[in-house]
C-alpha cells in the first residue's frame, strides 16, 4: 500500500494564552510600545507543532499565528500594495482588508522567511504557504490593468521568496489558491505560466491547493502545471472531486481534504476512514496526503487538535 501521510492546510488556532499577548502587543504598538518578543513567539509555535505532532500529523506548518488572513499578511510586506476597507473572505465569517494595488509590486524584503525559521527550528518536515493567483484576484488592482501582468510579477516575488526558504532549509512550499476554483480558461492559462516561474531555481516539492468548492472548473487543464500534489476539498466538493480522481489519470499527488475545518461537529472516524480508502484506491498508488479541507482558524484551539486526531487515527485504522 503506498502511504498516506495527515498532514494541516495552513492555519491553526492561537493558544488562548498567545491570542491574549497578541492583543496587548498590538496595543501597546499603537501608542509606540515595544514589539513582540521573538521567544515568546517562538514558544507559541512549538506550542501549536507539539498539537500537532500529538494528533499524529506528519507533515506540519507553523499554524501561521502571526496571519490575520491570507492576503494581509503576504501584500503588507510586498511594497505596491496599501491595506484598504474590509470584505468577506468567501462565505466565512471572516472578513479581510483588501489589499490595494498603487504601484509595481517589489520585494525589498521577506515576507514568511524568518517565521519559517522559527517553526523549522522546531521541526524540519514543516510545510510553508505561499500565493499568487489568489492575491491577485481579490485585490483591488488601480496600477496594472492587466491581471496578466499582475499575476506574473506576483509570481516573480513568490520565486525570490521560494529560493531563500528553501535556502533556509524549506522541502515543501504550499501555494493556497482558491480562487482559482473560479478562474476562467485564459487564467488557467495565465497560472501554469506563473507556476513555472515560481519554481524556477526551486529545488523544493510543490503543492497547490484549493478549497471550498470542487475543482471541476479547473480540470483537466491544472494537471498540466508543474506542481507535485494538488489539493482538493473533500468534504465540500466531495462527490465532484471524487468523479475527477476518476476520470482522469492523476501522474501527480493528491492533498485531500477530509475532515471540516469550518465546523465544531466531530466527524464519525468510521466515515472518515471509509472516505480516505476511497480516495487511495482511486489515486493508483500514488502518496496520498490527507488533511482538513481548509486551515483550522475557524474553530476553537481545542476542537483543531481533535478534528486532528480523528484524520489521523483513521489514517493509522488503515495502514
């Protein structure tokens, strides 16, 4: 049997004792205080690995504590870009400040590496999260007018980014895209070209995924872009994906989300394990990676370690 390896999306809940020091950071910067003292955030990290090295999670990320969403973290440290008002990150309820395009988009410095540092300190089979597409789709352009461009010089930004992770140790760079999930031909288009470019020079495995929906609208062409394993959402595109796994002959990687990182409810291992030995049979041997179906920043810090341990004992129920 090839393996099945649990693994996490991207984000974890904050330790309650860590969200409260974030609180009193943020404070106490506003009235030109002190910053956040790196020990104190490196402990927060271990804290969240130890979670999930626990639930039995083999392949980690740092559980992005310092992320109030996707696209603030990664444009407030790409100069071109100002924060704008609020808007709903999908059908969450989560709102994120739009990030607005003024100018070419640089990077002048890094954007996740010295977090990665941190995490992989603790522990080296550490995933770190990146995006493109994404970024680029829900910002509010007022410089390019070309998405085309827009999403290319992303790319570029991500490859700078991609090289000093890797070398500062990172095997494994995870590209988040959901929007792609509602990408048009000619952006499909447009994303391959960018994959090339963010891999270029990148001796690292690549994943992107998806979620909140099914992936129909972007098979089979994603197939054909240069990444090692593609994630799909199982528990909310389920029945869909699983016709894809099917229909096409998969000669990459699967990330399958199969547990729901936007619910409380506890999933039924049995159902679960069912669900995992389904999507095995149909990935032909391939490595199977599994994993809640999106970050667990949704749900309360004890819920995220349970939702975990209910992946991964199902995962050692069938190896």
């Amino acid at each position: 049997m090839s393996r099945i390896i649990p693994t996490v999306l991207g984000s974890y809940p904050r330790p309650p004792w860590f969200r409260e020091y974030l609180r009193k950071v943020e404070g106490l910067q506003k009235e030109g205080g002190r910053a956040m003292d790196e020990a104190t955030y490196a402990k927060a990290v271990g804290e969240v690995i130890r979670e999930q090295r626990d639930a039995g999670i083999k392949l980690f990320t740092d559980g992005q504590l310092l992320w109030h969403d996707l696209l603030c973290h990664l444009a407030t440290k790409i100069d071109g870009f100002e924060m704008n008002g609020l808007i709903r990150y999908f059908d969450n309820n989560l709102y994120y400040r739009i990030p607005k395009i003024k100018a070419k988009l640089e990077r002048r410095r890094s954007i996740v590496v010295d977090e990665f540092r941190v995490a992989y300190s603790i522990e080296h089979e550490m995933k770190t999260v990146l995006s493109c597409f994404t970024l680029a789709s829900l910002s509010e352009d007022e410089f390019y007018h070309d998405k085309s461009e827009l999403v290319m010089d992303i790319a570029h930004i991500m490859n700078q980014e991609a090289k000093e992770l890797v070398r500062n140790g990172a095997k494994y760079i995870q590209i988040d895209e959901p929007s792609l999930l509602y990408a048009e031909k000619e952006d499909m288009n447009v994303m391959k070209d960018a994959i090339e470019v963010i891999r270029r020079g990148v001796d690292a495995k690549f994943f992107l995924v998806t979620y909140f929906r099914d992936a129909e609208r972007i098979f089979p062409e994603v197939l054909d872009f240069n990444v090692d394993v593609i994630g799909l959402d199982f528990v909310e595109g389920y029945e869909k994906n699983f016709e894809l796994l099917r229909e096409y002959d998969m000669d990459k990687e699967v990330q399958a989300g199969v547990v729901d990182g936007r619910t409380t409810k506890m999933e039924d291992k049995e159902q679960v394990k069912q669900k995992i030995r389904a999507i095995h049979d149909a990935v032909n041997g391939e490595t199977l990676y599994v994993s809640p179906n999106t970050g667990l920043e949704f749900l309360p810090y004890i819920k995220a370690s349970e939702k975990l341990k209910v992946l991964c004992n199902s995962v050692g129920d069938i190896q």
